[in-house]
C-alpha cells in the first residue's frame, strides 16, 4: 500500500510541476497554483491516498511505511513552491507558510470525500487565497521573521 502511496504522490508532484511551467514567471500565480493543487488533492488517487493516511492513525506499520514517503514529497512540495515563488523563497518562514497551506488544503480535500460539491468549499477556499497572498506578500516585503 505504501509503495502505492509513493508512486501516487510521484504522479501528483510531476503533474504539479508540469501544470506550473504554464504559469511560472507570471507576476502572481498563486491562484494557478492553488487551483492547480486544489484539483489535484481531489483527484480519484489522490483521495485514496488520504485514506491510507487516516488508516495510518491506527495502524502503526503503515503509518511507519508512509512517514518518510510524505516527508520526501512534501520535500518536493516544497521545491516546486520555491521555483514557483522564487522572490519568497528565502523568507524565514517559507515552509510553514507553504506547509500551512498544503495542509489547509489536505484537509478541505479529506472533507471533500464526505461533500464532493464545488460550491461547498467556496468560502473556504477564498479564505485559503486571501490567507496565502497577505502570507507571500508579507514574506516578499520583510526578513520573514515575525
């Protein structure tokens, strides 16, 4: 199942990455990025995905095996976010402002298992665009420290 996980993952950085180079260098493409992310964590294998993750809560092998499979990936994540936002990338707290967002993210995409309707995440994901820019601006504009 992990190595399932891993190759699914693989799949969703390389799309991420290949739907990026569409955008990149554009003055603001965040919403791209959001929306690129956005579809991808509901996407059918990405979903099953999160499924191994929540029965990892309860099953100390599999939550063994992916522990270093999302730590490699978020790695890569992570990358992607700092060719995406190169005038940010430097800023003290890139990742937690990056891993924040994923992570907000995820767990619209859990819940979205539950209500599949676009127009129900909405607001949340309006919320999601605000909080990301006034956090990529603020971290353009200072050291990134608080």
């Amino acid at each position: 199942m992990a190595a399932t996980a891993e190759l699914v993952l693989e799949d969703v950085i390389g799309e991420f990455l290949r739907t990026a180079q569409d955008f990149a260098g554009q003055p603001e493409p965040i919403d791209q990025a959001l929306g690129a992310v956005w579809s991808l964590f509901r996407s059918d294998r990405l979903q099953a995905t999160l499924e191994l993750y929540v029965a990892a809560r309860t099953d100390e092998s599999l939550r063994g095996a992916l522990r270093p499979i999302f730590t490699t990936h978020r790695s890569a994540f992570l990358s992607a976010a700092r060719a995406l936002l190169p005038s940010t990338a430097d800023a003290a707290h890139f990742e937690s402002t990056v891993t924040g967002i994923l992570a907000t993210l995820l767990g619209g995409a859990l819940l979205w298992s539950v209500v599949p309707e676009p127009d129900f995440f909405q607001s949340e994901l309006a919320f999601v665009d605000r909080v990301a820019r006034a956090e990529l601006a603020r971290l353009g504009s200072e050291d990134g420290t608080e």
